[in-house]
C-alpha cells in the first residue's frame, strides 16, 4: 500500500491511513506500506537547502530531503501501534533499498527482501520511507520526484505482493473528469497504455513506477485515500475492486480501440527556419540541446521546393524554452540557421489505446474531429498505441472533449 503526501498531510489524515492499514490486515494480508512526505514538507525542506547555501552538495541535500518520509513513517508506526498493530518504520537504508550513487536522481538497484520478510512472517506491517534508499557509499540517496510510487513497486516486486496506490482519485479516468464531466472511471488498463498515459500528462502513477511495474510484471491497483476505510471495497478473488487495476493486456477482455484522451499544458514550440538541408544538420540542431539535458519531444522537417533548405519545428519542455534557445544561439554558426521562433502559447492532446494496434482509421478520425472544430495541427507524433498533435493552448478544452466523444469514452 502506497499513501502520496496529500494523503498523509496532517495527523487526522494519517489516522485515516491506519485505518486503511488495518482492514487489510483483518482482512488476513500481509502489509508493507510506503508513504510520502507530508504534503510540502519536501518543497520545504528543499528551500532550506538552497537557502543554507547556494552551491550545496547534493549527498548532504538528500540527507535532509530524505528526513519528510522518516516523520511520516514513525507517526504511522506509531499511529497503528496505537491501534493494537505491530508495525515498524524503516529508513531507505534499513530495508535496505539499495541505489545507485546519483543523488537526487538514484535509481533502485536490489531491494533484498529479508528485512521487510522477517517482519511480515512475524506478525507486523512494514511502514517505510519512500523516495529514499542507500548508495553504493552508504550514504542515503533519493530518487526524485515521484519516487515513493517508485519505491513502492519496487517493494512489491521485492516481495511478490500486488501494489495499491492510495492517492486523491479514485483511480484512472478517460480523461481529466474537471474538463469532461462524462468521463468514466476505467477499470483496468494495460501496463504500456497507463506508461503512455503518464508520459503524455496524465498525473495519476508517475512513468518511472509504471515502467518497473510493467517489467517485474507487478499488479498495480490505483485508489483513492479518502474513501471510506471500513466500506466494503476488498479485491476480489476474480481481481475485480474500487479503483482501477493496470494489468498486462491479456487480462483485459474487452479492450476498447481508445483508452483515454491526455494532455499536456508543458510544452513550448520552437522553430528553426531555413538551414542548409544536408546531413548533420539535425545534429548540429539537436546535440546541443541534449548536451544542456533538455527533452526534445514533437520534430517536424519540411523542406524547400528546391531542396536546398529546410525549417525545424520541435517541441520541449516549457520550463526549459529560455534554456533551449540560449543554447541554440551559441551555436547559430555552427547550424547556420536565418531565424528562430518560439511559442510557449502551445498544447499537446493525446489519444490512447492499445486497440489502435488492430484498428485503422483512429489517426484520420482525430484529425477530422479537429478539423471540424476549427483546431489546426501544428505538429504529429505517433507511436503504435498513441497519436498526438500539437494545437494552440486556447483550445485545449475544446479538442479534449470533443475527441472524448467522438470515441464513445463518454457512453454509459
């Protein structure tokens, strides 16, 4: 069982919490539980940091942020304790979830499951720290944001156990139920469609968690924290449950040829006109940019009548277009390049679904709907389950719901 920060953000809601703990644990399961830090706590901690010293380094920066998971174990432990449950916390270190030596952005290397066994067999319910574990140095390490719901599959992977997300939804929708009032709740969704999903915007599991679920082949069931504790909500021998359960594909029977509609509000368009079209070019354009650690995502080329030139449009991350163009200019000699234009007013829409594997039409069918409702495409990027288009941010509302019906997501 994993609880995110809301959902352990002050006392009564971590009682709330135990409460959860302990009807698994009538329930006749054994529990691990991986928490968060209490709601910004860790954006706290973080400014310390940078107000201690400017230039801090980033062992002892880990060292501190690592501290908002321990409170909030201890006070669970303590809080089932207090329950008539045997529970213990556990630091990073003590499970021991072993990392790389990236701090700030460690990732799990073995989690050997002795520790958090031992306590199982005995009796107890595992609480731990999330976001954190210990580096080859043995100096603690953390993993980054979102990094508890990674460390909770890696538990459960660890342990063979299935892994419930406790978070502030009751499980995944079709699309962002505050934009489209019809949207449904699923109740399964495969492994690469929720991957898909959470890098294409949606903030329900963060991609990293999805990943190492989908490879350990670890069940993942997404519900909400603030149901009631003691409603009849158990999952059932058949698998079926509150929330929603990502799963692999053969255990969804009736697959729908779309799954969900994301966005993405994060996006900045940058275009670079009329370079000399030979090779290397996209090389000049594009290493620079990966050398300062910013993402490309969308990329369209067109090219002159006459061959001789070409315009570049890409997509980045918002937050880093001031970084990307400062990069790109150092190197306008090298790429040779007339002009460079940039827009953060920009969105990415996308549809989701493992059926497009063995359905056509869905690409033209988005298109259409689009086009109806006025929205030009500026750029297209399509993988084998996904399309996405780039569209200006005013109508983002707009194609989100009218593509959520035009595929029948918003059907009883």
């Amino acid at each position: 069982m994993k609880f995110g920060g809301t959902s352990v953000a002050d006392l009564e809601k971590i009682r709330n919490v135990a409460a959860h703990v302990r009807r698994e644990v009538e329930a006749g399961h054994q529990v691990s539980v991986v928490v968060s830090a209490m709601a910004g706590k860790t954006n706290e901690l973080v400014g310390w940091c940078e107000e201690a010293c400017e230039d801090y380094d980033a062992a002892e920066y880990d060292a501190v942020v690592a501290s908002g998971e321990l409170v909030t174990a201890g006070l669970l432990a303590m809080t089932l304790q207090g329950m008539g449950i045997k529970a213990r916390s556990w630091a990073g270190w003590q499970a021991p979830v072993k990392t790389d030596g990236a701090h700030g952005r460690a990732r799990i290397m073995d989690i050997p499951p002795e520790n958090l066994a031992a306590f199982l067999d005995d009796g107890g319910v595992n609480v731990i720290a999330g976001f954190q574990g210990i580096g080859p140095d043995g100096r603690v390490t953390t993993l980054g944001r979102g990094g508890s719901d990674t460390s909770a599959v890696a538990v459960a992977a660890a342990l063979g156990a299935r892994c419930d997300i406790y978070t502030d939804v009751d499980g995944v929708y079709t699309t962002d139920p505050r934009i489209d009032s019809r949207a449904r709740r699923l109740e399964k969704i495969t492994y690469e469609e929720m991957l898909e999903l959470a890098s294409l915007g949606a903030k329900v599991l963060q991609t990293r968690s999805v990943e190492l679920a989908m490879t350990w082949k670890v069940p993942l069931r997404v519900r909400s924290s603030f149901d009631a504790p003691d409603a009849p909500s158990q999952v059932t021998e058949d698998g079926k449950g509150p929330g929603t359960l990502v799963c692999e594909e053969d255990e969804i029977v009736e697959q729908q040829v779309v799954s969900g509609i994301a966005y993405s509000r994060d996006e900045a368009q940058v275009a670079i006109r009329k370079v000399k079209d030979k090779p290397g070019v996209s090389a000049s354009i594009f290493g620079p940019l990966a050398g300062a650690g910013i993402s490309v995502d969308m990329i369209v080329q067109n090219v002159s009548a006459d061959g001789e030139f070409a315009n570049l449009t890409f997509t980045v991350p918002r937050g880093d277009l001031k970084k990307a163009l400062k990069a790109l200019e150092a190197e306008k000699d090298n790429i040779g390049f007339e002009e460079i234009a940039s827009s953060s007013s920009v969105a990415k829409v996308s549809v989701v679904g493992i059926g497009m594997r063995s359905h056509a039409g869905v690409a033209a069918k988005m298109f259409q709907v689009l086009s109806e409702k006025g929205i030009n495409i500026e750029a297209i990027t399509t993988s084998e389950i996904k399309v996405s288009v780039l569209i200006d941010e005013a109508y983002t509302e707009l194609a989100i719901r009218a593509l959520h019906s035009a595929y029948g997501l918003d059907a009883e």
